[in-house]
C-alpha cells in the first residue's frame, strides 16, 4: 500500500530558510516512488532558481535524491556539504525574494547595480554581430591564468596528465566529452566573473540573472581503435513545437582551441531562419534528424579564457578533435527571473 502524502506548499520551509526547497525534494522523492506528482507549468523555472541559487547542478542533486532518498533534513546537510557548511544570506534572501515575487534589499539592488553601471563588455559592434549571426565570442571573459587553473581542475579530477596522452583515454569520470565535475573552486570563481556577468546582462538587457551550475568538458583527438567521437554533433536543448522562445547557452574555452580540435560549432544566423524552415518540413518529418550540418555549420576557433555565447535557436554541438590535443571547457549560462519556454516537447 502506498504512503499518502499532502503535497507541500512552496511556502513551507525549515533550517535553511529556504522558499519552494521542501516542496522540490517531496517533488523528486514521490517521482522516485513513480507517484503522481502534481506540477505547475512555472514549476521546472522555480526548481532551477532554488538549486542555481544554493550552488547545486540539477542532474546531480536530483541524482543524489533518486539513489539516496534522503531525508529532508539529510538532504538539507548534503547542500551545506557542498556549499562548504554555510550559505551566504543574501543567496537565500534572493531565491525567496524572487519567487515571493517580492522586492529586493537595497543590498541586492547594490549588486545588481555594480553590474548594470559597469563598462560594455560587449561592443556595438559585438552585438551587431549577436543580432546577425545568433553568437558572440567575449574575447578573454576570464584570464588566461584563470583559464589555466580550472583546466588543471579538470586534468586532476579524470586522474589525467597534459603529458601522458595515453592517459587521456583512461578516466572512468566522463560520460562521453561530459565532466561531471560542478563545485571546484576555480570553476566556480569562473561563474562569478564579472566580465561573464556583464555579457549575458548586456544579451538579456538585465544584470538580474541566475547563473547555471554546469559541467566542464573533455574532448580528447580522435584515435583509431581506442577513441571515436560520441558527438553531441549538431542539435537543439529546446522544444522546436511554436512559439519558440529567446533563451542563451555559453561554452568558455579553457585551453586553445582551434577549429579542428573539437571546437564548438553551430550554424550562424540560423535563429532568424528557424521558423520558416520548420514550416517548409513535410508534417511527418523529424526536424531533429535532418542534415543539419548541410545548413551551413561552422566550427569557432578562439582562445583560453574566451567564452561563446549564442542563441538557443540555433543548431549547435561539438565537433570531432582531429588536433593534437585535447579540448577542455567550462559550460556556463545565465537567464532572468521570468521567462518564458514551451513546455510541450518537439
């Protein structure tokens, strides 16, 4: 016999003091029973808010808690674990504020400030190019020698030597180019780079964004026998069913990168084409399996420290390392409080 619940309230929190928290951990943990599970079209936006807000990755917290099945209070220590034992205040005073729908202290207010009265990164330029081309490229968003330490990060964690490139073939720790690495510091002092805040505010035309808590990658040279690519290759992370809605992704580049060694590709200008296209498919086909590649893709050579941002309506992946040395970065995104997205997959 099944255990009855009532379904939490948003508004129900406990030690941390944090807004919609119990209701996401109940959410996961009647999924994980296969209960009937209740959720608000808005809800998945709230999830991310709550996780990004208290520094944790969403397939590795909902993880945890479908292999865990924590309590609440014990999911509560594992936050703290990762956030090293405590969180700032202004962190959970910015999660409630939002989905309160409340205005914020003139401490965030400060903040936000900082952002939106700091210089361009961005050119006039740069974003003419964004307009036209669906993609910008944010010249040395974080140093060189900030680059350098999170790409040591990535090499420590898979276990792996620069010099050794038999070992690049090796590590248990990557689920094909992926890194399932999420709290090192160095990646994180990358998300909190101002000249990264400063781009995705000038794209979203507001400094209040909520930055993702994602991956890093490792895209080793192709060798035969041992390594093939796994792709992804050319694809969307949005529903194609209309309206399709504005949304960014970003990919910072931690070692050089030139346009053979993996680097990311996607069909420029495409974002102001889609929908037409979409049109022109026989009502059977699939738009995801289409050549995608014949519409026009290129692979975006740039530099350690450079981070490219495009729009989420173009065909985009990672491409097949022919180099001599492996690709290693950072994903990072950034997205408003409010925003709109279909939720009916296509």
């Amino acid at each position: 016999m099944k255990e009855s619940f009532n379904f939490i309230s948003s508004a129900e929190v406990s030690r941390l003091g944090v807004f919609h928290l119990k209701r996401l951990w109940q959410r996961a943990i009647l999924t994980r029973r296969r209960e009937n599970v209740p959720v608000a079209e808005n809800e998945w936006v709230s999830d991310k808010i709550v996780l990004f807000g208290l520094g944790l990755a969403l397939e590795e917290t909902f993880r945890h808690i479908y292999q865990n099945a924590p309590a609440f209070e014990e999911f509560e220590n594992w936050i703290l674990e990762i956030n090293g034992g405590s969180i700032e205040a202004h962190r959970i005073e910015k999660i409630n504020a939002t989905l309160r729908g409340e205005d914020y202290s003139e401490n965030l207010k400060n903040k936000l400030r900082e952002i939106e009265t700091s210089a361009p990164v961005l050119t006039r330029t740069d974003l003419e190019f964004w307009d036209a081309n669906g993609y910008v490229i944010v010249r040395q968003a974080i140093s060189r020698t900030e680059a350098k330490a999170a790409e040591e990060a990535v090499w420590s964690y898979l276990e792996m030597s620069p010099d050794d490139a038999e070992s690049w073939y090796q590590s248990e720790r990557m689920q094909g180019i992926m890194v399932q690495m999420f709290h090192d510091a160095a990646l994180r002092r990358n998300r909190e780079s101002k000249r990264i805040q400063k781009a995705f505010a000038q794209i979203w035309k507001t400094a209040d964004l909520w930055t993702t808590i994602d991956r890093a990658g490792f895209n080793p040279p192709e060798k035969k026998g041992v390594w093939g690519f796994p792709g992804p290759r050319l694809h969307w992370d949005m529903s194609l069913e209309p309206p399709l809605y504005f949304g960014t992704q970003g990919i910072l580049y931690l070692t050089d990168v030139s346009a053979v060694q993996g680097a990311f590709t996607c069909v420029p200008g495409f974002h102001r084409k889609i929908e037409n296209w979409l049109e022109t498919l026989p009502p059977d086909d699939n738009p995801r399996t289409q050549d995608l590649e014949g519409l026009g893709a290129l692979s975006i050579a740039a530099d350690a420290g450079d981070l490219i941002i495009w729009n989420q309506a173009l065909p985009h992946g990672s491409s097949p390392n022919r180099a001599d040395f492996p690709r290693i970065v950072q994903y990072i995104n950034m997205f408003p409080n409010r925003r709109d997205d279909n939720w009916q997959w296509k």
